[in-house]
C-alpha cells in the first residue's frame, strides 16, 4: 500500500467546464495516473460566458497546504498572487507576454502558420485575421498566420476587437464589431478566427450578409470544441491544440519543480497537432479547369498509390505546363501538393486509438513503403512518423 506521505496534493485552478481546459485537465489526470499518486484540489465550476475571461481565485489558496497548483493566469494582478503562494505554480494560458511564472502551452505562433497553410491548400488568395485586442495569444497566432500569408506573396488584413471582460456586455455590440471587419472583404477570402467561438459569431454573420460559406468565406478556428464546431451549419474548420499533451507536460514538469528542481527559463511549447477540417473550409478555391481537376483527384484518391504521371493522365498539358499552373494557384509543385495531403492524412492515421502500425499508415496514404513514408513525412514535419506518434497522450 502507498503511505498518504508519498501522495502529492496538486490544486487546479482553472474552470474544467471550458471544453479545451477539460481536455487540459484530461491530460493532467493521465500524467497523475502514470507517475503519482496525486490528489486534487479542483477549483469550483466558473459560469464563462466569454473565453477571453477567466477567474481563476488564486489568492484563496494563500493558506492552503497543498504542493503545487496548475492555474489559467490571464491578468497581472493574477500572476502576481501566483508569484506570493509557497508552492510551484505553473501557468496554462497565453494571455501575458510574460506571467513571470513557468508555462506550458501550445505554441499559438505555429497555430497561425498552420492555419494560413490550410487555407493555402484551399487555393484562397485573400485572407482575413479576426483576433482581440491586447491578448499575447492572439497577436502570436495573427503574426504567425500573417508571416505564412507573406511568404506565399498573398494579401492579408487584420481586424481585432476590443477584449470583452464584462458578462453582461452587449452582444449586439460584440456582432456590430464583426460585421466591421466583414466589410470590404472580395471573395473568395479565407479566415482565420482567434478562437471558434468567434469563428461560430463569423459564420453566423456571413449567413446573415449573403456571403456564403465556404464558397466566398472560408473559416477556421481554433481549439477544436466539438460543441461549437459540430453544431453550427456549416460546420467550423478548426486547429486542434494539442490540449491534453499540453496539460500532460505541464503536470510533468510541475512534479519536477515539485521534487525541487529549477524551473525553466522559457516556455515550453506544444506544436498543435493539426487542423481538424470541416464543411466552413471544405473549398478548393481553384479557377482553372487543369488544376482543379488534379486537386480533387488527389483528394479523392489520396489513400491510393499513384504519382505524379496518374495525374498527368487527367489532363491535356505537359508535366512543365501542370507545375507551372500549380505554383501559379496553390503555390507548390504537384508533387509537393499529393506528399502535403497524404502527410495530413498519415497524422490523422497517427491519432486513430485503433493504432495503426507504420507499415499500415503508409499504405493507407498511398505510400509505396514505409521508408517512402518516413523520408517525406520527416521532411514536411520536422520530425518522424515514430516521434509524432510519441506525443500523443493515450488514455491509461
């Protein structure tokens, strides 16, 4: 039997009924299972009606005789209660620049990299950031969405709304604000929302407007909540955060400070694990009849073993004059467009619970092996399908 000594009390100071914090708080509790025992302290249920706002009330826990505390801190005077407690304190949110306190979080500036890619892939040539006033987050996501957007050579503008911190703050107000960034915008124009509930508030109004969705707006969130994604018409495109890895390592690294040791100088980084595609970005905003053809072919066929000759057998053009209109319209190669959309197929193969071998995914994407796979999944990412695999959390 384990002694009570051995167990660790660890408060959570954040309110697990926001979806992307339940999933945070998921990936905690599995840490906890694999390396405790732990005990929790869970903060009472918060009524959010808003995400930028979170409580989160760190300073009842001055007294309390606990030995850590994972928390949500989003205002100075938050960090500073943090910063006055006896035990370690690791932050979860992006809100600040800098918390003065150690933080675990996704990385929001690859979050906007991957957004921009996505909507690349779509073919759009306009894009739109809807983001908010004075949150760290959200300037790294837009900085990231616009560097990508920069590096293709398209045109991007960027429209944020003031921070709503009040519950009771009008919500015509908060729709009046999105139908200013709305105006002006030439469809076809891709956008990428700071979050999905203002993603759902965009599509709502573009419906509204007569602007329809995907087809002259296409949108993407972000925190994958299946709640909001599923259950507006259309459904919303968003980028999966990487929640419970990221409540994962920040529980691994609060049982390091925990057993004493010094905590990090910089944040540690969760790359988000994909754009989880819907109806809202479901486009191929492609206008040429060689190109397009190509595109749904690859779409379509993606789990089938072809190259680039198949798809020279669709069209009535040299392999030059293909690549040429690729690069013109989507800003790649053809060759480099089919190993982009097997890669995203094999991550989501990767994240299947039924746990598909190498050799499996391979086929599955239309690989020819798996030392195909390996090369052009390691060239695209950075990193090995093995090594992706690894930084899924599973359920223990």
């Amino acid at each position: 039997m384990i002694s009570r000594q051995a167990q660790k009390n660890v408060a959570l100071a954040f309110p697990a009924a926001v979806p992307y914090l339940a999933l945070f708080m998921r990936g905690i509790i599995n840490y906890a299972k694999q390396h405790g025992p732990w005990i929790f302290t869970m903060s009472p249920v918060v009524d959010v009606p808003f995400p930028e706002t979170l409580s989160m009330p760190l300073g009842t826990l001055r007294d309390w005789p606990g030995d850590g505390i994972i928390a949500a801190v989003s205002t100075q005077e938050e960090a500073e209660q943090a910063r006055q407690l006896k035990v370690p304190v690791i932050n979860l949110a992006g809100a600040l620049r800098d918390s003065g306190l150690p933080r675990v979080m996704v990385d929001h500036h690859a979050i906007g990299r991957l957004a921009a890619e996505h909507l690349l892939e779509c073919g759009l040539r306009r894009f739109l950031y809807v983001g908010i006033e004075g949150l760290w987050y959200s300037e790294q996501r837009r900085d990231g969405f616009a560097e990508r957007i920069a590096e293709a050579g398209e045109q991007i503008q960027i429209c944020e709304t003031p921070r709503r911190i009040h519950p009771a703050a009008s919500w015509q107000a908060r729709l009046d604000e999105i139908d200013v960034c709305l105006e002006g915008i030439s469809p076809p124009v891709g956008i990428l929302a700071v979050h999905d509930y203002r993603a759902r508030l965009l599509i709502d109004e573009c419906l509204r407007l007569g602007l329809h969705v995907p087809d002259d707006v296409a949108i993407l969130g972000v925190d994958n909540d299946d709640v909001i994604c599923e259950f507006c018409q259309p459904t919303l495109s968003s980028v999966s955060r990487s929640a419970q890895w990221v409540g994962y390592q920040s529980a691994a690294l609060l049982d390091r400070l925990m057993s004493g040791e010094t905590p990090p100088k910089h944040d540690v980084l969760i790359p988000p694990d994909g754009v989880v595609k819907r109806q809202s970005t479901d486009v191929i905003a492609v206008h040429d009849a060689h190109v397009l053809k190509v595109v749904r072919f690859i779409h379509d066929h993606v789990d089938e073993p072809f190259g680039v000759e198949k798809l020279l057998q669709l069209v009535s053009i040299s392999r030059r004059q293909l690549e040429t209109l690729f690069k013109k319209h989507l800003g790649r190669t053809p060759y480099e467009y089919l190993c982009q959309m097997r890669v995203r197929r094999a991550k989501d193969l990767l994240w299947d619970p039924e746990g598909f071998s190498i050799a499996e995914v391979a086929q599955l994407c239309g690989f020819p092996d798996s030392y195909r796979f390996r090369l052009v999944f390691t060239r695209l990412t950075g990193e090995t399908p093995t090594a992706y695999r690894r930084r899924i959390p599973r359920q223990s």
